[in-house]
C-alpha cells in the first residue's frame, strides 16, 4: 500500500465537500509529475492526506481512500473548462484521474507550520523547498507521523 497527499484549494473543493459527496473524481490535474503519480503509483485500497492549500492556513484536512483508477480526466475533453486539452483525445487522453472516498476528517486542520516542527518530516516533500506538487508520495513513516498528530489535535 501507497500513501499520497492531494492538494486542493478549500474554496474549490474541501473535506467538508467530500464528507458530504462520499465520493469525488480528482479532477483538473494538469502536472505531468503528479499525474504520473496518480496513473502509475496509486491503487485502489491507498490512503491519501486530503490538503487544504492556498489557505490560512494550509494543512492537513483529513484522510481519503483511492476507489478507482486509470480514469481518464473527463475536463479535458470539456471546451468549456478550463483544464481543456485540445491536444487529447477519447482514444489517448493526456490527463488520468482518480475517484476518493471521504475516509475521516480531523478533528482541527494539521497546519503546515506544525508540520514544519516535527524533526520526523524533515524530509517529507511537502515540507521542500519549491515543492508545489498537487498530488505527491508519503512515506509510510511521514503518514503514522501525521496521523499521530491529527488525531491529537
């Protein structure tokens, strides 16, 4: 098993939004590194962090499942949507999604600089400079870490 950390912008979509839906396609990646993680790396049964970014303050939400796999990205087929992709097709889309489930919210947002204070994630990528990656590994160490601290929250 695989652990993940996904970034979205609260305002877009948050654990709220996901505790309500159940279920949601992760949609609207256009980083060729983060959707090779989400084609290649996750499977179904792994665990994600879901992250509130560009917020005051970002942190850690709470906790999805990987559902489903290897869907292609309906968006970029959309040309109403911003994440159009005139250069994909139905036959070879460019841009893979997943689908989540709502596993658990944490009872207080996890913010970054807590994150930032604990010596076992020093090298977690979210904590590297200029790591902007909207989907990225966690490490197994990194995710108990996390989920210690969340659940102290």
């Amino acid at each position: 098993m695989n652990h993940w950390l996904m970034k979205c912008e609260p305002d877009v979509y948050s654990i709220a939004d996901l505790k309500k839906d159940k279920r949601t396609g992760w949609e609207g990646v256009r980083n060729y590194q983060a959707r090779n993680f989400m084609r290649d790396g996750m499977k179904v049964g792994d665990f994600a962090f879901f992250y509130h970014s560009n917020a005051e303050p970002s942190g850690v939400a709470g906790i999805a499942r990987i559902v489903k796999t290897g869907l292609a990205d309906p968006t970029q087929f959309d040309r109403k949507s911003e994440y159009f992709d005139p250069k994909s097709t139905k036959e070879k889309p460019t841009w893979i999604m997943v689908e989540i489930e709502f596993v658990e919210e944490f009872p207080y947002l996890l913010p970054l600089e807590k994150l930032r204070n604990e010596k076992a994630l020093t090298k977690m990528a979210l904590l590297q400079k200029g790591s902007r990656l909207s989907v990225q590994p966690v490490t197994k160490p990194e995710w108990d870490c996390v989920v210690g601290l969340g659940h102290k929250a």
